[in-house]
C-alpha cells in the first residue's frame, strides 16, 4: 500500500528512499522532503518535557490531495517516513503501526550488520525485501 | 558439461558420459560405496560406518568386484579395466576410476576393444547380470537416451521403486509396470536379492522417512535459485516423482543424490567444520558464546571480499539478526565466504546445510549421531565422496589461497554454478576427473589441512595488511650484480677510497677513438689537470668543469649527461667516479703511445689522474721515437683494454641510466601515493 518508503538519517538526509511508481519518483522524494519539516516540528512540540513518552509513531504528518504522509521516528532520530495513497482508505491507522514496527525492526537488523556503517545507505536485501512486500502488499 | 568433464579428467582421454550413464554411474557407484560400507560395517549403522570410514570417496572393492563379475565378462578383461581405469595405479575406485570401468565394461559388452579410447564411445549402457547389484534391472535395457529430464525421473522411479520393495513387498506388483520399459528380467529375483544389499538403506528410510520430505522440499526450492533456469524443469520432475513416491514411503536418496549435489556448495564437510571451529577458537575461546560484531568483521573484512557482499554475507549467516555470531552462524557466514571466494553466487536465502538449527545439530556431534544429522545419512555415503571430493577441493584450495582462488577452483565455479538436478551429474563427473586427481591425495589432506589452516591464518594475517612494496635498491648496483662491473668497480673503489691510487695513473680510456684525436689537441689540458683528483666528487665537478671544455669525446658529455641525469640521485655521482677510476690507469697506458695524450677524455676526475699522469707520459713520449715499435705494440694491447674498458663502462652506464629509471619510477610512485592523502 505505501507508495514510498524513506528512511532519513538524523542529519535529514536519505537513507533509503523507494518509491513504488517509478515514475514520478522525484515527486515523492520532494513529499518527503517537505514533509521532514513536520516531522521537526512534531518532535521539537512533544520531546521538551516527555522525551521518555514521545511516541516513535506520529501519525499523520499531512495529507495532500492524492496522498498521505505518515512519520515515525526512533530514538536515535531516525525517521521513516511513508507515503500512502489517498485512494485506500481501508488502510488503518493499526496498519500504518504494523508498518512502521516491521520497518523499524527491519532498520535494527540492517544496524547489527557490523559491515554496515551508520550512515551509509541502507543496502541490505532482507530490508528491500520487505520494504517490498509492504509496498505491494496493499496495491 | 560433458566437454568440461572430460577436460577435468587427469589423466587419458576425456571421459565423456551422457546424461544418463552419468545417472547411472552415480548411483551405480553410490551402491557399490553404500553396500561396501554395508557389508564391512555393523548392521546398525552402516552408513555411519560406511561415513566414518576414510576411503569415503571410493567405491568398495567388494560389491566393485561382484558388479563387475555380474557384467558377465572375462575374468581377464576385468582385470585389463580394472588396469586401465587406473583403480590398480590408485589403489582404490574412486569416482574417476569407477565411471571409466563402467564405461569400459559398456564397451567391452558391446563388443568395443577395451581400451582407454573406449570411453569416448557412445555405448550403451553396460548390462550387469545379477547378484548383489541393483544395477542388473536398471540396466537391464540400455536407457541411453529417453532424454535428460524423462530418464531421471524414469531412474528415480525405478531406484525407488526398488528401494521401496525391499522394505515393503508391498507395491511390488504396482510398481512392476513402471519397472517393465526399463527391466526386462523379472524383479522379483534381484528384488530379493537385493534384500541384504538395500538392507541399510531401509533402516534409514524408515528412521528418517518422515524426516526428509520437509527438509527435501525445502530443499528443492533452494536449488533452482542457486542452479540456472534449466535446472528448474530438471528438478521439478524428481521433485514430482519423489512426491508421489514420497506417499508409499520410499526413501529419496536417489532424489538426494540428485538434489544434494546442488547443495553441495552449501554443505560443510567435516574438515572444514573442524577448519572453522579452530578459527572461531582462535577469535573466542569459548566455543558456546558469541564472537562480537566488530571483531568478526575484521576477521571477514581479510578475505578481501567487497564490503556490499560481505555485508550480506552477514545478513544471511546472522540468523537471529544480534550482532554477534554464535558458532553455527560462523561456520556459516565462513562456509558463504569460502564459496564466494571461490565463485560460487551467493544464495538468495541461507541454505538449510548451513542454517543455525542444522549446524548445531551436527556441530556438537562431529560423528554425526545426531538424529536430524542422520536423516541426512544415507545420503552421505553417496553424496559424501563427490561432495567430500568437491568440497575439500573446493575449501582446500581455496584455503590455502584465501585472498586468491585457484585455477582448480574456477573451473569448480563452472560447475558449480550449474546447480540442478540435471546437471548434478554431470558436474559431479565433471568434478570427479578434476577430484580423482585430488583423490590420491585425499587421504593425504586431512592430514595436511592442519597445515593449510595455519597458513590460512597467515595468509589472512597477511591479507590485512598489503604486502609493502620490497624496498627499491638503493644505488646498489642491485641489477648490475650480476655483472662483472660490480666486482669490477668494488676493488676499485675501495683503492679509490683508500689511496686514491688509481686515480693519479691512467686516463679513461673511454674516450679513446675521438680521445685520442683530442688527446694531441689538448696537450696543454694536461697541465691543468694536474691537481689531483683526490676526492671522487671532485672529480665530479671536473667532470662538468670539463665538459665546458669542449673537445672531450662523445663520452665526457656522455658522462656529464650521466651524472647530470643523476644529479638528482647522489648515488649516480659516485658511480662516476666509480667508473672513472678503472679507466684511469687503462689511460695512463695510453700516454706513453700519444705524444699528446692530454688525459682529456672526457672524464674530468680522468683528467685529475691524468693530469699527473700526463707529466710521465711526456717523459715516455719523449723516448718513443727510440721504441716505436715496442710502443706500437703497447699500443695494440692498449687499445684492446681500451676496448674493453670502454665497453664495461658502456654497460655499466646503461646500467646506471636504467638504475636512476627505477628509481625514477620509484619516486613517482610514492608522489602518487601521497598525494591522495595531500588530495584530502
């Protein structure tokens, strides 16, 4: 169901980014670009005073009229953002969770490789392929 | 295949099977390994025993003997196969020495010569009368060619079919009519003749029935990803046959020869268990607890694999994605290495030889009791020889040149990377003929792998850091060694060093023919260069003085040239004056002939000495007129050690100039390294 996955680094620059149209990929990485900025914001309005509560799930960030933005962030500041489209509505908010839980433990594994340098992109095929099921998963 | 197969047999003509002699080779040959093992070892656990035994690469003499009493043929021509496959020069049947037998026993039966260039027939198949053998009712009709991926399924049938009779004698009748296009003499003699042979093989399908469809089925999946397309159809087909089998209960081993080949690359034999368990030991002392994430990748990072393949070398070994890796993910992660390094593509999923729960299981118990370990039996002592051969071939060599795969070992890519059921066989022939050449030294590599292990170490050790650059000779004459010049020059230097005595005599001769024209022109010269040249570096800037000097032969501004090219290189100084000093007392000589000798050659340091030497050749000049002749004949002589000389100090200058070459090189190099490092 999500039509692009993007995981952003702490310094707010991509990890990982795939879109499942192929066309039109500039546009969603310019979504999720933009869309980081809410997720700044997000942060910055819960992590002053509940920084131990601060739920890694932010929910929707915003919608436009085709698609839907959806964040999450872990603790170390990473952040996955999600682009889903408008047009499934069927999609709960329990998905998007599931999604993003699947998407983070996924992002731990690719953190365990010792071969793997924080901050490289993400090159692990477990994790494109399940960020692949997720993608087709709902289409 | 067949090409490459015959390519890889050591020795002879190339053995060419097709498809389904090489399927009928096999199996012929699993039998005859399997039912030695079951007739020697205890009725328990023969193919325990049949594994334990050493000569698990060979075929036992016993049932080799009755298959090939049971081919009918004169006892003599038994024995001229017997020669000519090379069993009686090893000693033993291997794989190699098998297939060649069977194939010449096909020939001689159809009525071929028995000869080495028998093999290259197209025969059928050979026809094995009874006794012990399951070959008489496979091969009862030559089966050549139903087409590669019908005849295996036909064998498959048949073998199970047989397989399952002597269990059950229940679907005997069933099983008749598939057996009648391949078996014309009835089954049920040999079936119960086959009874005490097939007789482990029912202990273990009965243990292991259960036991092997799930682990084959997840098997089977895994071969077509790691085989080409080709395969996929060839093993589906099996996997059909082997299916339906599967529900009277028939043990697959034919089915695991067949799909065990393409896991071979993913089997770790216990050589190299052993190989990795010491490694592991030598990273963690405790063989139970992890190696941490770090150090394991410094270990990996020396094999010189991409960082990219590495990283996911990982992901598949690190099953339960900590970190840190146990024993078993090691041995795999390790085993992934090994076969990557060796060309073999890496797996889309890890393979289930190499999966945490199996390498467990068979980690702690290195003899293979371990049940699950054992629904893998029978098909060891089948599989273990090709595979054993396969693997020790494979991680041998490919241990012994961690950073670098071998030659062998490529051609081991070729096939291994035709995975599939297939083309197992014929990969497995192919490989034989490579692996009977390591058969001799089978036995011998056990032994040596303790050995190759350390060097391993080391060559991993080594891997880590490049070997740095052999230091550049100095100004040693390194290449020049070799040449007399050196021993000419060491004296030499040494009495320059010492008493400078050389110098004061001769002039170089070097300039001779044109010196000697200018010799008379610069008479005066000679007065000029009589301060001695005491210091050889002195000499040097006479050298250059001089070379303003005009009329010094080619050879001065050769030499300012020289020295001028060395200028940037001390050491090229010295070699002038080095040379300088040998040529001196050859010019000396010439003084006394030329009434003019000048010592201008040009040399400078030539004309220091010359310049005192000078002084004395006029005085000898001067009583020339009276000893012409003698001086004529000095003067051939002296022209002959000109020649000479001059000659030495030719080489010894291209030696000079090809030395400040290299050195050249050398400096260029270190410039290009630094200056990345400047870069940043």
């Amino acid at each position: 169901m999500a039509v692009c996955v993007a995981v952003i680094a702490k310094e707010n620059y991509p990890l990982y980014i795939r879109s499942a149209p192929t066309e039109n990929e500039l546009k969603f990485h310019y979504m999720v670009h933009t869309s980081l900025d809410v997720v700044d914001e997000k942060i910055s309005a819960m992590g002053k005073a509940l920084v131990d509560q601060r739920e890694l799930y932010l929910g929707l960030l915003y919608p436009t009229e085709d698609y839907k933005v959806y964040g999450y962030v872990t603790n170390s500041k990473v952040k996955f953002v999600m682009v889903v489209d408008s047009s499934n509505t069927a999609l709960r908010d329990n998905e998007i969770r599931s999604m993003f839980r699947k998407l983070h433990n996924s992002y731990t594994d690719v953190m365990c490789n010792p071969f793997y340098n924080p901050g490289d992109r993400i090159q692990s095929r477990a994790f494109d392929s399940m960020v692949t099921s997720m993608m087709i998963q709902v289409c | 295949m067949e090409a490459a197969a015959g390519g890889g047999c050591g020795s002879g003509p190339p053995l060419l099977l097709s498809e389904g002699e090489q399927q009928c080779y096999s199996e012929l040959f699993a039998s005859c390994a399997a039912a030695g093992a079951a007739v020697g070892g205890p009725g328990s656990g023969p193919p325990e025993a049949a594994r334990a035994v050493p000569s698990a690469a060979t075929a036992a003499a016993g049932p080799v003997a009755d298959l090939f009493r049971a081919s009918q043929l004169p006892a003599e021509t038994l024995h001229q196969i017997t020669e000519l496959c090379g069993a009686k020069r090893v000693g033993y049947f291997g794989p190699t020495q098998f297939y060649i037998a069977l194939k010449l026993i096909a020939a001689a039966q159809s009525g071929l010569p028995v000869r080495i260039e028998s093999i290259k027939c197209e025969v059928p198949l050979p026809r094995f009368l009874m006794s012990k053998t399951d070959a008489e009712i496979r091969f009862g009709n030559p089966t050549e060619l139903h087409g590669t991926k019908v005849q295996i399924p036909y064998l498959i049938t048949e073998k199970n079919t047989f397989k399952r009779m002597d269990d059950e004698d229940k679907q005997q009748e069933t099983q008749s009519p598939t057996m009648s296009p391949l078996a014309s003499p009835p089954s049920s003699p040999p079936h119960y003749q086959r009874v005490p042979l097939s007789h482990a093989y029912g202990k273990l399908r009965s243990n292991t029935e259960q036991m092997h469809p799930a682990p084959y089925e997840a098997r089977q999946p895994l071969v077509q990803p790691e085989g080409p397309s080709s395969g996929a159809p060839g093993t589906k087909p099996p996997r059909h046959q082997a299916s339906l089998i599967r529900s009277f209960s028939v043990e697959r081993e034919p089915q695991d020869n067949n799909s065990n080949y393409p896991d071979e690359p993913w089997r770790i034999t216990e050589e190299q268990r052993e190989y990795y368990v010491n490694q592991f030991r030598s990273l963690q002392p405790d063989p139970s607890s992890f190696i941490s994430g770090s150090v394991a990748k410094n270990f990996f990072t020396k094999s010189k694999l991409s960082i990219p393949e590495l990283s996911y070398i990982w992901e598949l070994s690190d099953a339960d994605c900590d970190g840190a890796l146990t024993l078993p993910e090691f041995c795999a992660a390790f085993h992934l290495i090994v076969a990557r390094k060796n060309g073999y593509p890496l797996p889309e999923g890890l393979p289930p030889t190499l999966q945490t729960e199996y390498l467990q299981a068979a980690f702690p118990k290195p003899k293979r009791e371990c049940a699950l370990f054992d629904s893998y039996s029978e098909s060891m002592p089948a599989n273990q020889q090709p595979r054993d051969l396969n693997r020790m071939e494979l991680s041998v060599k490919d241990m012994a040149d961690f950073p670098v795969p071998t030659q062998d070992v490529t051609s081991d890519d070729k096939q291994g990377l035709k995975s599939t059921a297939d083309e197992a066989l014929p990969r497995d022939v192919s490989e034989d003929p490579a692996t009977s050449k390591d058969s001799n030294s089978l036995k011998a590599r056990p032994r040596s792998r303790s050995y190759s292990s350390t060097s391993i170490e080391e060559a991993m050790k080594r891997g880590e850091d490049p070997p740095t650059p052999p230091p550049r000779p100095q100004k040693t004459h390194s290449r020049a060694s070799s040449l007399d010049l050196n021993k000419v020059f060491q004296p030499s230097v040494p009495a320059t060093k010492s008493g400078l005595l050389p110098p004061p005599p001769a002039l170089p001769p070097r300039p001779c023919p044109s010196q000697i024209s200018h010799l008379r022109v610069n008479s005066k010269r000679s007065a000029q260069r009589r301060p001695p040249t005491q210091l050889p570096n002195y000499g040097d800037f006479r050298l250059q003085k001089q070379s303003e000097q005009a009329p010094e032969a080619e050879i001065h501004p050769q030499l300012n040239r020289a020295p001028s090219q060395a200028a940037e290189s001390s050491p090229a100084k010295k070699d002038i004056p080095y040379s300088q000093p040998p040529s001196k007392p050859i010019r000396r000589k010439f003084r006394p002939e030329n009434p003019a000798t000048e010592n201008q050659d040009t040399s400078t340091a030539v004309g220091g000495p010359a310049s005192a030497a000078t002084v004395k050749p006029h005085a000898a000049v001067q009583k020339q007129s009276s000893k012409q002749k003698k001086a004529i004949q000095t003067a051939i002589r002296k022209n002959k050690e000109a020649n000479a000389v001059l000659a030495r100090l030719n080489s010894e200058l291209q030696q000079q100039l090809k030395e400040v070459h290299q050195e050249r090189i050398a400096l260029e190099n270190q410039l290009e390294q630094l200056r990345p490092v400047t870069v940043l």
